[in-house]
C-alpha cells in the first residue's frame, strides 16, 4: 500500500494518460533479470524483491544455459517466470530485449543477478523518479539506482562506487553534455528503470553489442529530447573486486564498445572521466592514511588505460590476440 493520499495521487497519475489507466490503476513493473549460474546474492535479490512496498508484477528471468538453473531452490517465487537460452544464444541487448517482449508492463526494471536491492522502496523510488521532467520539460525515459558497495569491498572499489554513483540525484538531458560530457550517457543496467512506451519508440537495445548497451541507450534517449535520471535514493547493494586481468578485459570491452558506435562516443570521449577518477581516488587514499595502496591504483589504472586503448584499435589486432583480450570471446563468433 502507499501511504499518504498525495502519494496515491502521484502513482495513480503517474506515467499513463486518462484513458490508458482505468480507475485505480497504477503503472506496472516487470523486473527482468539475465542469469549466469545465480548465487546466493540472487537469492537475496529475489527475497528483497518480493519486499517491495511498491509491488513487482512479475519477475522474468533470462536464464544462460538450463543446467546451471537450481529450479527446486527457487519454488514459490510469486510472479517469476524462467526463460532458458544457450551460451552462445546470450547477447547484453538481444537478451534483454528479449525479455522485454515477454513483458507488457508499463515499466521495465532491468537488474543483473547478483545486484540486491538495499530496502523495500527501490521500485517505488525508481517508478518515482520517472515522473521527473528535464529542465525543458523532457519526460524522463530512464532512471538508474545507486550502487552502494558491499560490506567486503576492497577501499579502492569502494572509492570508485562513490565516484559514478554519489549520494545527490540528477535529472540529465542534452544541455548538460558541455559540462558532463560522458557522464550525461551514464547509465546502468545493474539496476535501471525504462518507460515502456520510450523503450518501444525507440527500439529497445542495440544488438549485438558486447557491452554498454545501457549507455547506448541512454544516449539515443538524450538525443531524441528525453531526460536521464539518476535516483540517488534508490539503492542496490553491487560491487566487484575484479582481478588486474578482468580490470584490463573489461575497459577493453568497453573500448570495443564505444569503437563501433562513433556516433554516439566520437564527440564524448572517456579519458577525462578516467584520469578524475584517478585523481580522487589517491587524493582520498593520502587523506585517510592509506598510502600503500597508491601502488596498487597506479597499476590497476594503467592496466584498465591499457585494455582501454587496446580495445579502441581492436580492429588491427591478429584474432588471436583480441580473444586474449577480451572477456566476452563468443561474442567475436558472432556474424
């Protein structure tokens, strides 16, 4: 139930026209999740999902191979619906907007599998921050959630968490691309919210795509007149503590990304965001005392830096060496 009567106004308002929503009639959310063998973080995800004060229609789960799927241990999950596809069928858009076309929800909550929402309101402050409107009056086509890291997070992860996902909201639109630059694309699939009407307007994710298929979007949405949303009050517990080698793998990705999509990255590049990062994370390390870890950020960034420009000329490199740098190979198998 929600609460107090204006809340009930907003939601009863919120997102559907007059004639769309019927008396009484709020908008839906189908949370849709891609799965590789789940772990006991998607068990929580799952529990904390069915806490929501603003209730979650049905839960659809992308599933990447069936025999990693520990269906006994899932029964009883009210709403969850299983899609299983191969390794080789997996693609960060195709599968995603996949799972979209088995919703007719008004909104669609997209989230990875090992993100766990931090309370009970991460939907309702996500279908919330929706009805947000740019400074020109842009109807908001996305809204992502903070990312807080985990209790076991190594200092430099965590320092990092805090960087892309701070604790004060933003509504971004196209105005803000001189002074954000990149960061007006920002967007993440790890917890993220898409107006269904917007998201079928503009054809869903692109596919295939080895990565950044949220960004992707996120800057078709931008450059079509819509409005990005971070909603800092919607919070998931999610961070890694990758491995120097899966840093360098992953900015290669991302790299390759941002390669076959001049149109949207030629104008925006990323170096800048990468070299502030750095700078804040050792101005926080000198001031808390932690000067051994310098090192490690030193080489951990140059590591990232180097996958980075790898990833950028990837087209000149012998196939054998791009599958080494890669974290993605059955993508390259891919027409």
């Amino acid at each position: 139930m929600i609460g107090t009567e204006s809340e009930r106004e907003i939601y009863g308002s919120l997102l559907l026209s007059e004639q769309e929503r019927g008396e009484g009639k709020r908008p839906t959310v189908d949370v849709i999740i891609p799965v590789y063998q789940p772990d006991r973080k998607f068990s929580r995800l799952l529990s904390m999902l069915g806490r929501q004060k603003y209730p979650v229609n049905r839960i659809i789960i992308m599933n990447t191979e069936s025999a990693y799927w520990n269906g006994p241990g899932y029964e009883g999950i009210a709403g969850m619906e299983i899609h299983h596809i191969s390794r080789s069928e997996f693609d960060h858009g195709a599968t995603r907007n996949r799972g979209a076309g088995y919703s007719e929800a008004d909104i669609l909550l997209f989230m990875t599998d090992d993100a766990v929402p931090r309370d009970d309101f991460l939907t309702e402050r996500l279908v919330r921050a929706l009805e947000q409107k740019g400074p020109n009056g842009e109807t908001a086509a996305v809204a992502y959630a903070r990312q807080l890291p985990a209790g076991d997070c190594r200092t430099v992860e965590r320092i990092t968490r805090e960087f892309n996902y701070p604790e004060q909201g933003r509504v971004k639109t196209k105005s803000d691309l001189e002074s954000l630059g990149i960061k007006t694309y920002f967007a993440s699939n790890v917890c993220c919210a898409y107006r269904r009407d917007i998201f079928d307007r503009l054809g869903g994710f692109i596919s295939p795509t080895i990565f950044n298929e949220d960004m992707i979007y996120a800057a078709k949405a931008i450059n079509a007149g819509y409005a990005v949303v971070y909603a800092a009050d919607a919070k998931v517990v999610h961070s890694h503590d990758l491995t120097l080698i899966q840093q360098f793998r992953r900015n290669f990705d991302l790299a390759v990304s941002q390669a076959e999509h001049p149109e949207v990255f030629r104008d925006v590049p990323s170096e800048g965001e990468g070299i502030r990062l750095m700078k804040q994370t050792a101005r926080k390390l000198i001031g808390s005392g932690r000067f051994w870890l310098i090192p490690y950020l030193i080489l951990s960034g140059g590591v990232k830096y180097m996958g980075y420009r790898m990833g950028k000329i990837y087209r000149r490199l012998p196939r054998r060496l791009l599958l080494f740098c890669t974290g993605s190979p059955l993508y390259w198998e891919k027409p």
